[in-house]
C-alpha cells in the first residue's frame, strides 16, 4: 500500500474506505470486507452514527489494531463535552484514534480544536485534523493553534481541486483528505469523456482513474461505498500511473465548482444536532 507521510512523520495509506451515509449494517460489512481485502484506511464521524458498528467489521475483519489506520469526527454538540474524546474511543472499541477530526466549523469549535490537542497530547490519538475548513475558519484557526494539524478534510474532485486552499495547506505540510472524490457518485463526472478515454487506454474503468488521479495529486482518498465489487475495484489503482500530460488534461476539468453549498445556517443547525448515538 502506497503511503503518505504526515507532519509529524506518522505515515497514512493513500486510500480508504468511506463509510458516510452508510447504515451500521452496511458500515459494519464495508469496513470488513475492505479490510479483508487490503484496506487499512477507515473514516468514520459521530455524525454517521455507525461508529460501533465500524469498530466490529474492524474487529471481524481480523487485521491487527496497529495495521487499521482510524479516522473519525467529533461533532460540534459534543466540542465541549470534556468526555467527548473517552466515548469516541467507546463506541470504537479502541483505546487509540489514528486521527481525529473536529467536523465543522461550527458551535465553540475552538474547544473542540483543544480536546483535540489535549487527546493528541496524551496519547489517546495520533494525529489531528480539521474538517470543512475552509477560508476563513483556518485564517482564524491559524492565529489559535498550538498544534498544527496533520490533516484537513473537504469536498475535492476534478471539478473542485482546492487550488486556493493548497497554497496555505503546502506552507504546513498539512495532508488533504478528499470527500466526495466521486462527486457522491455523480454520473456526469464519472462519464467524462477524458475518464474514458484513460479507462480504455489503461484497463481501468473511469472510476479507478478518477481515484488515481486524487492520489497522484497527493490526496489521500476515502471512496463511500456498501458495495463490496465497488469497493474491491476501488482499491484496485496503484498498479498504474497518469502521465503528467494525462494529468494536466484532467486539470481542464477544474472547474471551481462544488456539489456541497453550506450556508450560516447550517452551521447553526450543525452546532445545535445531537446525533442519536448507536446504543450497542
Ligand atoms: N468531512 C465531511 O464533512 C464529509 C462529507 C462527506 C463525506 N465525507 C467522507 O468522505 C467519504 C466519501 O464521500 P461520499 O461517500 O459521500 O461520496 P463519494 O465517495 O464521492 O461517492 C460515493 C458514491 O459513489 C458510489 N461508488 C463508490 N465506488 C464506486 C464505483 N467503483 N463505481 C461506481 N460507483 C461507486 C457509491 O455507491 P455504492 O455504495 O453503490 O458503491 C456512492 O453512491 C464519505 O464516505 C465519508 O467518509 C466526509
């Protein structure tokens, strides 16, 4: 497994399974299966709701703790429950995050930030990030961490390359982790013909090339699916590389544009959500 290398020296595979929108079903056979397959990536979030049930296919899967790279969200209701971190690591099954993100920029999301610091002090995790942190957030952010983080997650594909975003995110050697790299599984993006064309002429399919294309640019790449040949053809895209004019090609697709519109007022709603935690 290719492997990025992070801040503070901590090494990440370049690709993952993601578990959005997943049931705890559904999270819970992805997550083993991909696994068993030779995934060592997984992202979760509170907000999914399907953080004990990612733990089980963790466990069912069989691979040792140490080989699982996990990555999962506090929530803004949750940035000032001091225990916020300890039940994360409960429902996980696990007494170590690999990486734990703050989700929004939402609520007091600055001491949200610290009980990341705090958890990253103390061994309970391994590496810190920022989700949808975007302009202004990590402006103010920057004047307030002690800790710099390792990652930042948001939305990336080849319509919507961060290029703004990368130049601040290049001064820190902070990673990018990519949402909705398939644009949630947007036809016309998949369909595009350059896709296509680089599928035939690499026995790939247009999805492999889209996923190879986020690594090459130096994204780490988390692809949702509760589809176990989807998620086996995912994993399927190190065996080949993207000339830097096949590369260039694909930057023509950019086009500024995402598929996710936050307003204010999501945010404010995010920062009053409790999400109804999975029981058992
Ligand atoms: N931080 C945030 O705020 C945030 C927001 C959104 C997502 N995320 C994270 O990022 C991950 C990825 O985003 P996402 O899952 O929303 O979107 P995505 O990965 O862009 O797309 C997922 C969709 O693509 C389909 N798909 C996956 N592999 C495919 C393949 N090989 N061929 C055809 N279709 C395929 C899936 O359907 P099947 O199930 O049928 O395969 C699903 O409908 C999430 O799962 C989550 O972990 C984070």
């Amino acid at each position: 497994m290719e492997k990025v290398i992070l801040n503070n020296k901590l090494e990440c595979p370049v690709i993952g399974i993601g578990t959005f929108m997943l049931s705890p079903a559904e999270a819970q056979n992805s997550v083993r299966e991909a696994l068993k397959m030779g995934y060592s990536l997984v992202d979760t979030a509170n907000a999914y709701v399907n953080e004990r049930a990612c733990g089980r296919g963790m466990k069912e899967s069989g691979i040792r703790r140490e080989d699982i790279f996990l990555s999962t969200k506090l929530w803004p209701s949750e940035y000032e429950n001091e225990n916020a971190v300890d039940e994360t690591l409960e429902r996980l099954g696990t007494n170590y995050i690999d990486l734990l993100y703050i989700h929004q920029p939402a609520g007091n999301w600055l001491a949200g930030y610290r009980q990341l610091e705090k958890a990253y002090k103390e061994g309970k995790v391994k590496a810190i990030g920022i989700s949808n942190f975007e302009g202004k957030y990590l402006e103010e952010l920057q004047t307030k961490w002690e800790i710099v983080p390792q990652f930042i997650q948001v939305e990336a594909h080849p319509y919507f390359t961060q290029s703004q975003l990368r130049k601040i995110l290049d001064q820190y050697e902070i990673r990018l982790m990519s949402w909705y790299p398939l644009g949630h599984g947007d036809k016309a993006l998949l369909e595009e013909p350059v896709f296509i064309e680089l599928a035939k002429k690499y026995g790939k399919t247009p999805t492999q090339i889209i996923l190879r294309w986020h690594t090459q640019m130096g994204f780490v790449v988390i692809p949702g699916s509760k589809n176990v040949e989807h998620i086996k053809d995912n994993l399927d895209i190190l065996d080949f590389k993207l000339t830097e004019e096949e590369m260039a090609e694909i930057a023509k697709l950019d086009k500024g544009e995402r598929y996710y519109h936050r307003t204010d007022a999501q945010l404010a709603n995010f920062a009053s959500w409790k999400p109804q935690f999975e029981t058992r």
